[in-house]
C-alpha cells in the first residue's frame, strides 16, 4: 500500500475547507485538483466538458487570484493553506489524506492515535 499521489491527498472536506478559505469557486477547485493530478489542460477541459482554451484562461486567472506564476507554486500554495488552516483551527481541521481517515495509511504506526500526536502536532 502506498500513500496517495495527487488530489487524493486530501480528504474531501479538506478540499472543500481550502476552496472556501482561499475563496475558489467549484470549477476553480475541479481545475485545481486537475492540476494536482498533473492533468494537462486538455485532459481537465475534458473532465469539465469544456474547450482547453477556457480552462487555460481559468487557470490564468487562478493563478493571479492566489498570487501564483504557475502549476508548481499553485501547488505549493494550496499546501501552504492547508497547513495554515491545519494551524489556526487546532485540530478541528479534517485529516490530510483519506487513507488516514480509514485507517489504512502505511506510514502511521500508531493505530489508535490522534492525527496530532502521530505527527507531534501541539497545541
């Protein structure tokens, strides 16, 4: 078993939590999880059933509305609000990774733990 790679490292209200907090609209956060998913354009244009040249001009306008150049600081973003929100809701933000959530993650040898105490999270 394997942690996942891509927009599956986050749960899904923790997705839901970061569109809110960073203010994205649904297709903004379908773009953004594409992207996480190193998605080209064309391939999100066509799980959104919409022309390349419009999710281009979306995530042009992402971009500038997270204060981001491209994909890899988009992503650095998006890691960076998680954590931040992780910060300022002292452990009432949803887990990480769903493969934590059911208990099932490779990594956590602590079965029975809180997320906080398995990373030596203090608040």
């Amino acid at each position: 078993m394997h942690c996942p790679l891509g927009a599956a490292i986050f749960s899904s209200p923790a997705w839901n939590a970061i569109a809110g907090s960073l203010k994205l609209s649904g297709q903004e956060l379908q773009i953004v999880r594409g992207i996480f998913d190193d998605l080209t354009e064309l391939a999100i244009a066509g799980g959104l059933r919409v022309s390349p040249h419009t999710v281009h001009t979306h995530c042009e306008r992402l971009y500038h509305k997270v204060r981001v150049a491209g994909r890899v600081q988009l992503v650095l973003r998006i890691l960076e609000e998680y954590m931040a929100l992780t910060l300022s809701q002292q452990g009432n933000f949803p887990p990480l990774c769903a493969y934590f959530v059911a208990g099932r993650c490779p990594f956590d040898g602590s079965r029975g733990r809180s997320q906080k105490e398995s990373f030596g999270i203090k608040f």
